[in-house]
C-alpha cells in the first residue's frame, strides 16, 4: 500500500492531486526497487480517489509512470473518504519479482 508520504519530511503530502499521485508512485518505484524489481513487475493497481473527478489529472501522472506495455492491470475505486482527510489517494499494488 502506499500513501502520498513527502519524502522530505516523511509526513503527507498535502499537494493537489498531481502531487499526490507523484508522491505514491515515486513510493511505489522505490518499494519496486528495495524488492529487486521495477515497476516494470506491477501486475495489478487498486487505486483508492475520494472524487471521480480527480481520475484524468491521476491517469496523467500514471502515464508518467507506466511508460512501456506491458502495463499493469488498474481498477481505479471512488471511496467516500480515506484513512486521512488530506489523502485524495491510496494505492494498493501487486507485483512479481523473481528470486534472485
């Protein structure tokens, strides 16, 4: 799972949407990474928005992200609320890393 944590401060990030995105997917990459994969081993994203209309400003930063198919299976969730009330996402990844 990953939550729109500032790397800087180690807290949530309360950046508009965009921020937040880049924020769980640059936590994302670097999960991917201490694991021995990229984001290249993503196989499925649940990602959790408190509005519908924050979906096309969070697929542009995906596409950021996922640049080269093929690319992971998504079902995109509206909730009514998270965890945190600052949190306009939440994710939820599943990936598959060979052993090394």
């Amino acid at each position: 799972m990953q939550i729109p944590k500032d790397p800087t401060t180690g807290g949530l990030s309360r950046g508009d949407i965009r921020e937040q995105s880049r924020r769980v997917f640059e936590g994302l990459k670097e999960s991917m990474r201490e694991a021995g994969g990229s984001l290249r081993d993503v196989t499925l994203v649940q990602v959790f928005l408190i509005s519908a209309a924050d979906w096309s400003a969070m697929n542009e930063v995906w596409a950021e992200y996922f640049t080269e198919a093929p690319f992971p299976e998504r079902a995109t969730i509206v909730a009514k609320e998270l965890a945190r009330p600052e949190m306009l996402i939440e994710i939820v990844a599943f990936a598959y890393v060979e052993a090394a």
